[in-house]
C-alpha cells in the first residue's frame, strides 16, 4: 500500500510539473513533449491538453492524502477550469485564432454550467443522517 502511495504521489507530481511547464513556459517544445511542435495551432493544442495533465495531477495527488470523496462534477470543473487557464495562456503566448476564440467560450459555457449543476445539486444533499 505505501509503495502504490509513493509510485502515484511521484506520478502526479511529475504531471503536475508536465502541466505547469508546459502551459506557463513561452516554448511548448521541451523533454516532456515527445515531438517537435512547430506551427501555433498544434501549440495550441498542446498547451491545452497540458492543463489535462496539471488537473490530473492534482486529482492524483488530492486522491492520495484525502480522505474525503470528491464528486464527479467537481472532478469536470478542475478538468476544464485547468484546460481554461491553459487556453489564457495560449492566447498569450500562441495567439488568438477564431478556433481558440470559439473553443473557449464554449468552455466557458461549460465550466459555468457545471458549476451552477454542481451548486444545485450541492445544495440538495441532505445532511441528517
């Protein structure tokens, strides 16, 4: 049980580390990365799914050290709030393109209305046990 602790608390650092790296940093291109990105939409992309990684590595390592159960729709907003903050810095340091502008706003939409699901359902949980 510790070994499967410390082998998931080495993997969700290094996504952590993979995620912050690759979204703040102005050159996607770096040991993490298994290819050469060349071209500012595959940057974009890129940098994106980097915020997958961040969101699941903070998951992974929320997962080991707390003993509280976190909700499914909590589980998509830290996804895609994460994959939101990486679109921010692709508009920085990628550019903005009519693609990137669609994509997030549709994500925008989406996190909010996870968020007010997620509120209302929150709110409907009975306590009295």
């Amino acid at each position: 049980m510790i070994l499967a602790k410390i082998v998931l608390t080495i993997c969700g650092i290094a996504m952590l580390l993979m995620g912050i790296s690759t979204i703040v940093l102005p050159d996607v291109n770096s040991f993490f990365i298994p290819f050469e990105v060349s071209d500012k939409s595959t940057a974009t992309l890129v940098r994106t799914y980097a915020g997958f990684f961040l969101a699941s590595g903070y998951l992974t390592i929320r997962f080991i050290y707390s003993s509280s159960r976190v909700q499914i729709g909590n589980i998509l907003l830290y996804i895609f709030g994460c994959m939101l903050l990486s679109r921010l810095f692709s508009f920085i340091y990628d550019g903005i393109s009519d693609h990137s502008l669609y994509s997030f706003f549709a994500g925008i939409i989406l996190f909010l209305s996870l968020y007010f699901v997620q509120k209302k359902r929150k709110n409907q949980i009975s306590y009295d046990l």
